[in-house]
C-alpha cells in the first residue's frame, strides 16, 4: 500500500512540471490517492523541480521536463512512508526520482489542453496521456491535472487483494517566467 502511494506521488510530481513559454517550476503540488483495505489513503510528494516551455499558440514547439525526489514522499504515517521507500515498493536507495519528460500535446478546448508523457519510475518508461488545464495571470502559469496510473506497470508493490493497482494523482504547479 505504501509503495502505492509512494508511486503515485512521484508520478504525480514528475507531472507537475507544466508551464508557460520559458518558465521554471516554483510552487508545487503534488498528491496521490490510492485504496487500500476499502480505505482511501492519500500523501503528497514535496520535492519537485522542472523546465517548462509550454506555448498555447505553439504547442509542436513545447516541451515540459520535471523530477521528483521520492524520498520526500509523506503519508503523515511514518511507518508507512519508510515501507513506500523501501525495496518492496520504490526503492529509493536505487531509484530516488521520477522524471516525466512530455512528448506532444493537444487541445482540447480553451485552456484545457492533453500532454503525451513519458514516466519512468523504477527505470521503467511508460507513454502516460495527462488532460491538465493552464491560465497565466500576473506573469504566472497555473497548471492542473489529475490522472491514474496502474502501479504495477512501473514495478511498484505486488499483486494484492487489497491494495488497488490504480493510484490516482493531482499535479497543480506555478511556473514563473525566467529571466
């Protein structure tokens, strides 16, 4: 269970790199949701740093990378969070970050747009679709999403009875112009 969260949190992190034309990552928010025994349980992961180039008029010229340090993953259960970084589920002697790097977007009506991703998690890639939408007020991009991901194509926990493989995740992330 707890490496269930432990990925979804990175995944969602490595998502929350969405940005604006020649922006960077500041304030981050990534969170995850996954069901355990009939029970939802929730963490968030707190380390997150990216570029974004995310152009609504160019979207063939954008480009979002981020990474996530999963050693900062938090369940507020301290037993848990150390079983999430253990071998059994993320491994973070091994694997201490989820990167996402995008690969196309598309749009789907006004300010709410679909990025292609591909997430690696434990060295292993996958090609993830993310419906997120963007503002920009004030010289910020606001970007949101939220979307699933099965935890046992990335190697993350085993088979369960009662443990969900699906991990629910929610990216909102600023990003700032740089200079």
């Amino acid at each position: 269970m707890r490496k269930v969260y432990f990925a979804l949190l990175i995944f969602v992190a490595t998502q929350t790199a969405f940005g604006q034309e020649k922006n960077n990552i500041g304030k981050s928010l990534v969170t995850f949701k996954i069901k355990n025994a009939g029970f939802t349980i929730g963490g968030s992961i707190s380390s997150l740093q990216g570029t974004a180039d995310f152009d609504p008029a160019n979207l063939a010229a954008s480009k979002i990378e981020a990474t996530a340090d999963v050693t900062t993953i938090n369940t507020d259960n301290e037993l848990r969070d150390e079983h999430l970084k253990g071998v059994n589920f993320l491994d973070i002697s091994k694997y201490p970050k989820i990167t996402i790097h995008s690969v196309s977007f598309s749009r789907k009506n006004s300010g709410n747009y679909i990025g292609q991703f591909n997430i690696t998690i434990k060295d292993k890639t996958k090609l993830i679709s993310i419906p997120f939408s963007y503002s920009n007020a004030g010289g910020a991009s606001v970007l949101k999403g939220t979307f699933k991901i099965n935890r046992l194509d990335f190697g993350v926990g085993g088979s369960s009875m009662i443990l969900s493989d699906e991990i629910a995740i929610t990216i909102e992330a600023e990003a700032t112009s740089r200079s």
